[in-house]
C-alpha cells in the first residue's frame, strides 16, 4: 500500500515532537524568579519577553502574511509613547492605558497598511523602512508632545491593589516600582496570551487566508479570500502587539526617548522571526530568546560580537533555512522545491 506524502505526513510539528517539553519549560520558566534571586538575571530575561512579544507581532506580519516589515520598532515606539504621554498629561494609570496603547497602534498599522497594499517585495520593505525612520524623527523633533531628544521622563510603574484580611478586609497597594521580579511576570503571562492567541489565530480561518496570501495572491483573491482586507488584518493586528510590549517599556523604564526605537531594532525582531522559524510561535519564541540573551553572553567579546552574530546568522540560513522550529508549512515548502 502506498502511503501518500503531503503535508500532514512526512513532516512533523514541533508542537508534537516536543510535546512534553513545553509544560517543562513553562514551568521552569514561572519559578526562575523564586530560585534565582539575581536582579541582572531578572532584568535580561524581562527585556528578552518585550523582545519576545514583539517577534510574535512581527511574525503574524511577516511568517503568517509574508509581508516583509523594516519598520517595526516604529509601532514599539507609538505603544510606549501612547501610554506614557497619557499617564504624564492625564495621570491614566498603566492598566487603563495599556488597552488604548494597544488600540492606537493597532489603527496605525491599519494606516500603514492602506499605502502599502499595491506594493510587495523589496517595495514593501522601503516602504516600511520609510515609515519607522518617519516616526523616529516625528519623536525626536516634536519636543512640545514627545520631549524631543529628552524624551518623556517621570513616568509612573504600575500599581496593583489586593485583599487582605486583618481582621477586616482592607485593600493593599502594590507598587512594581523599579524592580524587575513584578516585571517579569507581568511579561511572562504576557508572552503566554499573545503566544496562545497567535497559535489559535493561525488554526483559524483568517491564518489560513493570510498563508493562502503569502503564497499565491492571485490564487488567493480567485478563491474568494478578500487580498486587501486580509493584508490590512495582518498589519493591525501584528502592530497592536507592539502597543503591548511598548506599554510595558515605558513603563518599567520610567523614561522613553526616540533612540529605543531606532531601524537596528527592527532588523533584531526580524532576525528573531527568521531564526527562530517564520511562522512558527515556539521558534520565534526561541529565536527571540537566543538573540535576546546571547549579546549578554558575549560582553567578554564586545569587538567580536557582531561578527559572531552575523556568522551565526549565514550559517542558519545555509544549513537550516527553516530555522530552529520551523513551521510544519514552511519546512515542507523548503524540503520539496
């Protein structure tokens, strides 16, 4: 009997073959705190979830879409600089602002988006590439609103409240101040809502029609899927996850300025995204892992280190183009041409 190859057949998921991996990680990862008390070590990991996060935007826009973006770190800043500007003019607290943030980056991905949907390629690439330089310099020159170079400072940390019984029930208020333990979980469960909700979106028929579209938009559009609309989804959504983890910036920073959102920062994510695995939410967790924590390892070697991150990079590309968790779809497309 002859077995048919296809999709489901011949390639296996990450998600199956380290089925029982994961639970692990997910519980290392939530008691790290609680065993090692380093307040570096802390600090690294919880830059390393904002990186996270924005590689899981970025890959709904790049790995599902396959619309290529150079101006990413532009929605970062919109995020920070939305919650920031509203707790330093209308004292809205992190928890109301968040939301907002969230929704003002989005609607900027929907603008993005409308310029951008005759072009593809390289022309998208410019395109966005244009945009983030463009936001950049709005920040770094609108001083009456952004601060200008000074950026915003005096920014407040969020403050939970919490019950206590002593004897009476009395409300407690908590301050994540400067410290990073709060912080950490506070990304840690961010990481897992975005992550979930990403792997849900991808099973859902709106992932399919933006896979159809990264592959064929002729084809898709002949379908019936609606190209447009869908292309537009894909830059408002992948852009409101960077509202989330420009939020959190802001305000564990306490000051914002318009160098934290500068192209490098968008070539990082996307270097994520392809290592990790394009369309791929565990890989792109890992490659947003790796790229967050190895610069710290490789302080010692602070001349090298750029040319070891590049070698590091043309070796996967030549050896593993899938990179390290490839998605099922992706690592049989580049097994069979």
């Amino acid at each position: 009997m002859i077995k048919k190859q296809g999709l489901g057949s011949g390639v296996q998921g990450p998600g199956r073959k380290y089925l029982f991996f994961w639970p692990l990680a997910f519980g290392l990862f939530l008691i790290l705190p609680l065993i090692d008390h380093s307040a570096y070590h802390q600090d690294v990991l919880v830059t390393a979830g904002i990186y996270i996060l924005l590689a899981l935007g970025l890959n709904m826009i790049v790995g599902y879409a396959g619309l290529l973006n150079l101006g990413y770190a532009a929605f970062f800043g919109i995020g920070a600089y939305t919650c920031a500007g509203l707790n330093l003019a209308w004292h809205i607290p992190f928890w109301l602002a968040l939301p907002v943030a969230v929704v003002v980056t989005g609607f900027f991905g929907f603008l993005v988006g409308l310029p951008v949907l005759r072009v593809k390629g390289d022309y998208l690439a410019i395109v966005t590439l244009g945009f983030g330089e463009i936001v950049r310099i709005v920040f770094n020159n609108l001083d009456p609103i952004t601060g200008g170079p000074n950026g915003l400072l005096g920014i407040e940390h969020p403050v939970i409240f919490y019950p206590v019984f002593n004897p009476s029930l009395i409300w407690k208020r908590f301050d994540f101040g400067v410290s990073s333990f709060p912080y950490y979980y506070l990304v840690f469960f961010c990481v897992i809502l975005v992550a979930y909700f990403s792997l849900r979106l991808d099973r859902s028929r709106i992932g399919r029609a933006w896979i159809a579209v990264r592959e064929d938009e002729v084809a898709a559009g002949c379908m019936g899927i609606p190209v447009p609309q869908v292309k537009l989804l894909a830059f408002g959504v992948g852009s409101s996850i960077a509202g989330i983890a420009g939020s959190i910036f802001a305000a564990k920073q306490g000051t914002i300025t318009p160098d934290s959102f500068d192209f490098i920062l968008s070539v990082m994510i996307l270097a994520m995204v392809v290592l990790g695995g394009m369309g791929s939410v565990p890989g792109v967790i890992l490659g947003g892992l790796v790229l967050s924590i190895l610069p710290e390892l490789l302080r010692e070697f602070s001349i090298y280190r750029m040319l070891i991150f590049g070698l590091v990079m043309i070796l996967m590309m030549i050896f593993r183009p899938q990179g390290f968790l490839g998605n099922v779809r992706r690592k049989y497309e580049l097994t069979t041409r």
